[in-house]
C-alpha cells in the first residue's frame, strides 16, 4: 500500500485506521510513525500477522483478515495493551507466540 513520505512531517499522528483497504503488507514508511499507539488494520488481506510494527504500538486491531498464526510469528510489542485477533482463521495459538507478547 502507499503511504507518502510526507508521513515523516506527522510526528505527532498517533491513531491510524486503515480498516476496508485489501491489505496484505505494510510500507515501511509506517515504522517511521514515532507517536503511533493505535494502529487498525481490520477487515484486510493479512494471512500471517505484520511483522516490524511500530515498538511504541498500545493498541493493534486485525481483526477480520485471513491470519493464520505460526510458531515462528511474534511480535514483540513490549507496550502493547490490547490486541484484536477476532474473526481469523486461527485455529491454535503456539505457546511459542504467546511467550513472545
């Protein structure tokens, strides 16, 4: 997807929604969001959970994609309040994945 790279003069954006846009991958302008807290990625295309997101990330929302959650998958958001994983077609969560939270 696109994101200008004028993101870098929004330094103080701290929610962004992009719910409904057929995504499936993330530009890495978005890592450059520094006061980023709220991120809503629903109702997209992902099938295996965003890796490289924002460290700063309280609140991620990807709920209704195609996500599958691996062994492998982690993220490791050392701030992160709260997680919307809701209508996916994750089966089992791998302990492995939870031990990284």
């Amino acid at each position: 997807f696109f994101l200008p790279q004028q993101t870098r003069t929004w330094p103080t954006l701290d929610r962004l929604n992009l719910q409904h846009n057929a995504l499936s991958t993330l530009n890495a302008v978005l890592f450059q969001l520094r006061a980023l807290h709220f991120l809503d990625l629903s109702h997209n295309c992902f099938t295996r959970l965003p890796q490289d997101l924002p460290a700063q990330l309280t609140d991620l929302r990807l709920s209704a994609n195609q996500i599958e959650i691996q062994s492998e998958d982690c993220i490791h958001l050392k701030h992160l309040i709260s997680v919307d994983l809701d209508h996916n077609e994750i089966q089992h969560v791998p302990d492995e994945f939870l031990q990284c939270l």
